[in-house]
C-alpha cells in the first residue's frame, strides 16, 4: 500500500492571521506556524495579554487556537508534534507559542528567535522552549520522515523563511509570507531565477490577491520620497511604523542621513535593534551617527532601567534642551510614551505626521492626531507580494497543484492560476 502524506491547514484558508498548518506521515507530524489571530471576537486588534490566563478550552472556545492533538500544555496523555516550523517573527505565525507544550522542539531562524525572545521579554513571558534548533538558508533538516530545505525570503518581517518540505515522494513548498519589491529582493530575484523544481504541491500566501497586479514600489524607492518630504518640511516631523519593521526603520534611518535630520527612537524599538546587531550589523543602532533615543516614561522603559539595560542607551540620550534647539532637524518615531511626553510640551501642534503601516492601523491612533489637526501622509509599502510577484513566484515554480492559505479571498486564486488552484477549509484533511 503505497504511503500518503496528509495536509491539514488547522487556519489560514480563508483568513490572514492565525495561521497554521500541518504535514503527517503515519510516524511524523510537523506544524508550520502556531499564530494568533490578528483580531479578537469583537473584529479589534489582538492582545495577548488580554489572554494569557486562558486554558485550551477558553482558547478553543473563543476561536483563539484550533484543536491540534497534543500541541497544548492541557493534552499530558497525546502524542505532540514532532516539530514546529516557525516562519518569521509575526504573531499572526507564533503567536500561540505561550500555551504550547515546550518540550516540542521549535525550529526557526536566528532573527525570529531573538525578535520573539525581546518582544515576550517586554511581556514578562518566557517564550524558551526545552529544544530550540536553527534554521539556515539551504541548510537541510531532518525531522523524522521530513526533509526540510529553508529559504530566506524577502519579507517586512525580519529574518523570514519558506519551506521545501519532502516526505513520501511528494515535494511541498510552503511559502510563508514573502514579497519581492524589499531590501532583499535579490532574494527573490535569485529565487525566480533557479527554483526547486518538481514540487507538487505549492502553499502560498494570498494576501495581496485581492491587489491590482502592477509594479510594487520598492523599498529604496520609499526611502528617496523621504528624502525629498524630509528636505520639503519644515519643523518636527513624526514616522510611524512598526518597530519590527527592520527594513522600513533602516530605509527610514537613510532618509534621515540624506537630508540631514536627526532620527529620535525610543527605548523598545532601540532595543530590538540592538538585540539583532550581531544578526545583520549593518541595521541602525543606538550607537549610530544621527540617531537619538528619548527616554520614555512607560513599563518597557522601566523594565529596560530595572534590569539596568537602559543605561546602555544613556550617551544616546535627547533632552528637552535639545529638542528644543534642534526641533526643525528631528524625524520622530511617536511611540505611546513619546506622544504623551511631546502632546504635553506643545511639540505636536504644526508638526507633519508620515504614516508607514497598513491604513487599517491608523483608527486607533486617529482621535490623538485629530485632536491637533493632523492628517498623515501615507508613505508605505506592503510587505507581501502583489499579483504580479504571486504569479512570478507561481510561475516559476511550477508546481502541479497551488493551495492559497493566509487570505481572505481564496477565490480569486483560480482567476490567476486556472485549475491548479485547490481551495481547502480550515481543518480538512486532505492526502497528497
């Protein structure tokens, strides 16, 4: 009888975020990301801490996590995974690492465990698992009846990996999130160039399905229309982006360095970078010629000070005196803490505010900047392909069936992949 390798996508078929997915054989199971969803019950965006205290049957119960067999700490008496694939250091991929057994061993790259291990460190969580492996580009892994190829991927989160995954004579590719228009998009240029060849069965990512296809700005270009809005305005002006944005901070720092401003970050995002310094020395440091750390006044700046790391930072440090004389050479990352302490000493009014994340992002912080008049320009690019990418990468792989997954509209693959297209629900078993 001949053996069968079984797919099982426990979330993300017809959603982005949550994403997780499962490849058997009869002796090994693998999972590839265990991430939260990327809102809650009431359509808000996730926190975790909202929800640490919940069992399996709370999480379950409200559509947190889905039943995976033996992957909770609650399941003593079944079987767990053999393994967990990680892709990147999104919570939307990871997010559910706080209530899975530890002894699972975890698999994922340097970057992602040291984003993880700052972000639950923040949290006052302890995210280490009793076995953690590395991953490495084109560095094979052996897990049970799996071989497992990883390729890094261009992606905005750091350090990011899809996987070529082979069992019972079936060649899979899971592509995690990628898109080929960032700082590594050479990655992707090389990868279209000289793919794996006969894969089967082609896991990809449709987030930005439901886009146009079309050229994607490009990082570098994103850069140099910061560079001319940085030398056109005048007086302070706030860059709002997410701190684990690697590729948007460091496009964001060179802006900076081009039109002779300052940039001014605070305590978290300082800390991340620093954290990665021995993974890619080349990204913007604390330490880095132009860039100033404001001391905020927040549980990440006290926790940093408690464990005496913020003193680290303290020859970085910008005071109100200078903020004051320097005011119209200043690019300003405007964390929670840094708009409270710059609201109450008049910095904000006048000021120009350059919005660099998904739209859908900017409802909570609206009422703070209205309250002043201030409306964002949007300067952004996504850090996923668009059509034109998802049907190059496609394309170049060549694989006999596509399997969309972390996207809200599976549907529309058959219109740009024809009848390779295989849509499955969350939960279905499906043989390969």
């Amino acid at each position: 009888m001949k053996k069968l390798m079984k797919l099982t996508i426990h979330r993300g078929t017809h959603e982005i975020g949550g994403t997780c997915v499962e490849l058997a054989t009869e002796s090994t199971r693998i999972l590839i990301d265990i991430g939260l969803p990327l809102v809650d019950e009431e359509g808000q965006s996730f926190k975790l801490g909202n929800y640490l205290d919940l069992n399996k049957a709370e999480l379950l119960e409200k559509n947190i996590a889905k039943d995976i067999p033996g992957l909770y700490k609650e399941d003593i008496d079944i079987k767990p995974p053999d393994a967990i694939l990680i892709s990147h250091s999104h919570p939307d991929h990871y997010g559910l690492i706080p209530f899975v057994k530890p002894q699972i061993p975890l698999y994922l790259s340097e970057g992602c465990l040291e984003l993880i291990k700052a972000t639950y460190y923040f949290r006052g969580l302890d995210p280490i698992f009793k076995t953690v492996e590395i991953v490495e580009h084109q560095k094979v892994i052996s897990i049970g009846d799996f071989k497992i190829t990883p390729y890094l991927v261009d992606h905005s989160g750091f350090d990011a990996y899809a996987f070529l995954i082979e069992a019972e004579g079936k060649r899979v590719f899971y592509s995690g999130d990628f898109r080929g228009h960032g700082k590594k998009s050479s990655l992707f240029d090389r990868f279209i160039a000289d793919p794996p060849e006969d894969i089967d069965y082609l896991i990809m990512e449709g987030t930005g399905i439901d886009g146009k296809e079309g050229y994607c700005e490009k990082e570098d270009e994103l850069r140099d229309r910061l560079v001319t809005i940085f030398k056109e305005k005048s007086g302070l002006v706030f860059f709002a982006c997410s701190s684990q944005n690697i590729d948007r901070i460091s496009s964001l720092y060179s802006a900076c360095r081009r039109s002779g401003r300052i940039l001014v970050l605070d305590p978290y995002t300082v800390h991340l970078l620093d954290v990665l310094r021995k993974r890619a020395p080349s990204i913007p440091q604390f330490d880095f010629k132009d860039i100033r750390v404001f001391f905020t006044s927040d549980s990440n700046t006290r926790r940093l000070a408690d464990d005496k790391i913020l003193y680290k930072y303290k020859d970085s440090k910008i005071t109100y005196d200078e903020i004051e004389e320097k005011k119209d050479s200043l690019v300003v990352k405007p964390s929670y803490g840094i708009r409270k302490a710059f609201a109450k000493k008049g910095y904000i009014e006048g000021s120009t505010l350059i919005y660099s994340m998904w739209g859908g992002y900017y409802e909570n912080e609206k009422p703070f900047w209205d309250e002043y008049g201030i409306f964002p320009m949007h300067v952004h690019t996504s850090g996923h392909a668009g059509v034109t990418q998802l049907k190059k990468f496609a394309s170049a792989l060549n694989p006999t069936t596509i399997i969309p997954v972390h996207t809200l509209s599976p549907d529309k693959f058959p219109d740009y992949f024809g009848n390779k297209v295989k849509i499955l629900s969350d939960g279905e078993p499906t043989e390969l």
